[in-house]
C-alpha cells in the first residue's frame, strides 16, 4: 500500500494553523498536494505491483491432484499426462514375467497436488530375455547344476540304473522354472559273468558289444588280431562264474586262431 509520509513538523502545523487561523483547510489541502508532488515518483512501481497481482490472479497455474499411473499401459499413461499438460519420465524398468511388458508399477509423485509442466516419473514392467535351454541329454550332473545356477532354475533329481556312465542325463523335462532329471546311477546291479570258453570270439564280440562292455583279445602265438580271420576262445579274465559290477569290470579274451 502506498502511503504519503507527513513529517512532523507538517502535523504541528496544522495543528497551529487549525487554531490561529479559520482558513487552515486551503492550507492542508496544500500541504497535501506538495506533499503528493513530492511522493509522485512512487506511482510508477505502485501501478507495476497492482498489475502484476492482477495478471498473476488470472493466469496463475492451478494445483490439481497427480493422475494416478500406476497399473495402466504406457500408451495410455502418456494420453492421460498429455492431456493434463504434463510431462511424462520413465526412471526405470522392472523385470516382472507375471506382467505384460510397459505396465506402470509406480510413481513420482503419488496422490500429491502438481501443476501444469511438471514431471511425473514412472517405472515399468519389463520382461525377462526368453531362455533356449540347451540340450541336457547325455551332459553329465555338474555341468547341469552350472546351468541351473546361472539361469536361477531349480532342479529336481531322480537316479535310474542305466548303461551310461554314473551322474550322466538319460532324460529330462523342462517346465518354465523346473527342470526335473533322470540321471544314471550306473548299473551297479551284480551279475554272474559268463563262460566263454571254446565259444566263437565272434559270437562272444557281438554280446559284450551289445552290453556296451570294453574288452581286450590277445592271441595265443602272440600274433596281431585280424578281424578277418575266425578264432576261438580258449580262456577268459574274469574266470566265468564271477560276480562282477558292470562299472568294475576288465574283460581279456585269450583266443587261438582256427585253421
């Protein structure tokens, strides 16, 4: 508020002038207006404040509450803030497989007052990178276990006998998250070696082929082995009768070439 300054000496004037003389209103309306005269070069910045509160009671942003985000798509989040003359940041990205992709997850600010031009941060839902499991089969029991560990899946183990090696896949199943595995145990069952004395070295080839069994020929003149020539077995390690592991066991044929 502007506010003319009256020294003191004017008031005592007045004062005197309101005693002495009936005439004193001429005189104060004089002393007003040298007084206002003086005081003239306020009125500038005086016109400068009452307008710029005018202007800023007619054009001032008002506050609204924040548009609430969270749950809707990113499309939809940016028609909403466009229309709302607001801008729109995305701050970061969440993985979250259980959600679609660009999905708002939350929100800065949130069930606060804003106004026009202002920012609203956001983070997003986002997928994780599709996994191509490799092919497990026939990969030994670690290896696997790697694999699990790197890409946060868990595994369930069942042992089977089988002719593979010990800790070796035979099969599995992948489902999401879980992989569940067969493995082998190795075929650890005992058995009764057989006899194989006086058999055809041929015949006796094929069934330890057949049974994924190594062995050892030796000849009885010491000559090189040839398969193409026939020959008999005339004496066998282990001895036949013997109970053996098929993971413990160390075949040699001592065969005699037939004329």
């Amino acid at each position: 508020m502007w506010v003319c300054r009256i020294d003191k000496w004017l008031l005592l004037l007045i004062i005197k002038l309101k005693e002495q003389n009936p005439a004193y209103k001429s005189a104060l309306k004089e002393i007003i207006f040298m007084n206002f005269k003086k005081n003239l070069w306020l009125l500038p910045f005086f016109s400068f404040l009452v307008g710029y509160q005018i202007i800023n009671l007619f054009i001032k942003d008002k506050e609204f509450s924040v548009p609430n985000l969270i749950g809707k798509n990113l499309n939809e989040a940016i028609r909403i803030t466009s229309e709302k003359n607001l801008n729109l940041r995305i701050s970061g990205e969440k993985k979250d497989d259980q959600l679609p992709e660009n999905i708002i997850i939350s929100q800065v600010p949130n069930k606060q007052r804003i106004k026009s031009n202002q920012s609203i941060y956001v983070v997003i839902s986002k997928k994780s990178p599709k996994f191509l499991l490799p092919d497990l089969k026939e990969k030994n029991l670690k290896e696997i276990e790697d694999i699990a560990k790197q890409n946060n899946l868990k595994i369930k183990i069942y042992y089977n006998l089988s002719d593979q090696p010990e800790n070796r896949c035979i099969s599995y199943i992948y489902d999401k998250k879980n992989i569940i595995l067969y493995i082998s145990s190795g075929n650890n069952k005992p058995f009764l070696f057989p006899n194989f004395k006086n058999r055809s070295l041929k015949d006796v080839v094929y069934l330890l082929n057949l049974n994924k069994l190594n062995f050892k020929v030796i000849t009885t003149n010491e000559s090189i082995y040839n398969d193409n020539k026939n020959y008999v077995v005339v004496d066998q390690k282990p001895i036949a009768g013997s109970i053996l592991s098929l993971d413990k066991i160390n075949i040699q044929l001592l065969v005699k070439e037939l004329i």
